[in-house]
C-alpha cells in the first residue's frame, strides 16, 4: 500500500449514531436513513466506539430491567435508540442520504 493511500485510511474515524424516534413517545425509527440518525460521539478508530458502544449498551440494558415494562418516559426511549445505536464510518455513503 502506498504512502498516500495509507494517509487516506487514517482519516477515516467512526461516529457512534442512534436512530431518530417517529415522534417524541417513539417508537424507535430503526429503518431511517443515516443521514437521519443523531450522533453521539465521534472516534479515531473503531475499537473505541465498539467499546463505549458495548458499555452504553449494557448501561441502557440495566436501566430497562429496573423498570416495569409499561413504563414509556423519556429515559426509556433514549434507552431503547441506545439499544439500537451503531458504530458508523465517517466516511458511509448512507450518511449522504436523506
């Protein structure tokens, strides 16, 4: 691999991206469109959002199971997109779309 596109790989970093809700009491939109989806954080390499992916994933999980089920308030949303967030490359195509 040559210099240059060595330089270009190192560019690329990795947001990590929860889906949009339909409305403020959901449900969770995971069929939007990237271009659509929040970022939460942005990373150097993919490792590291994997990582904090993991630990908000088993955060959201805790919280879900404390809860009674028919509970619908705004952390329980927030919970359910974290439980469908991702670790998208910057560089995606599908961050273009609408």
């Amino acid at each position: 691999m040559s210099p240059r596109h060595i330089g270009a790989l190192s560019l690329i970093g990795w947001y990590l991206m929860v889906p949009p809700l339909a409305s403020k009491n959901g449900p969770v939109v995971r069929e939007a469109p990237l271009g659509k989806w929040d970022t939460l954080s942005v990373f150097d390499a993919a490792a590291d959002c994997q990582t904090r992916l993991e630990a908000i994933q088993d955060s959201a999980v805790g919280r879900i199971k404390a809860h009674p089920v028919g509970e619908v308030s705004p952390q329980r949303l927030r919970d359910l997109q974290l439980l469908s967030a991702e670790c998208i490359a910057t560089d995606d195509p599908r961050l273009k779309s609408n």
